[in-house]
C-alpha cells in the first residue's frame, strides 16, 4: 500500500470487479473499488455489485496487474489477422446435415 501525499494516510489498492451472473458462463467487468486485500475485495464486491444475488462467481484483479493494448493503435494491432483467412467462418464449407451452425 502506498501513502496519500496529501493525508499521509495509506491508501488501499484499486480492485477490478467481474461477476459471473446465474445466466452466463463468463465473467464481465462490472466495476472498480478500493480494499485492503483480495478477501476484502471480494466482501466489498458481493455487497456492492450482487446485491439482487444475481452473481454465482466474483473474481477481483488488482488494477495494477491488467495491461491493456492502446484502443488507439487497434487498427494495426488487429490487421495481421486478416491475412488468415482460415479464422474466418467462410473459409469451411459445412455439410447439409449441420443445420444450427
């Protein structure tokens, strides 16, 4: 934890909140909070973000471990997979027999 220059006080980490809903398999970000640690964190997160007890999972990562690509830079960062046509759904012919594809 690191001290607030302007209280001298310790100031807790910033938590990324994602919670996992009855109807989903994957998680989504739903939120931020600040908490001591990871237990505190997920306590903080049920009581903030489950409150209709509509979660079945919450995971808490701390803010300072996500790296992100830059949205400015998406263009080229994305553009070499156009060159492999194989990842496009097109690329594969399906039998008549597959009828939910």
């Amino acid at each position: 934890m690191e001290k607030n220059q302007n209280t001298g006080r310790t100031a807790w980490p910033l938590w990324e909140i994602f919670i996992r809903s009855k109807q989903g398999l994957d998680h989504k970000h739903v939120g931020s909070l600040h908490a001591a640690d990871a237990a505190m964190a997920i306590e903080n997160a049920r009581d903030v973000y489950t409150r209709r007890m509509e979660g079945v999972s919450i995971w808490v990562v701390e803010s300072k471990y996500v790296h992100a690509s830059n949205p400015d830079e998406a263009a080229s960062f994305y553009d070499p997979a156009n060159d492999k046509v194989y990842r496009h759904p097109t690329f594969y012919d399906l039998p008549d027999e597959l009828k939910h594809m």
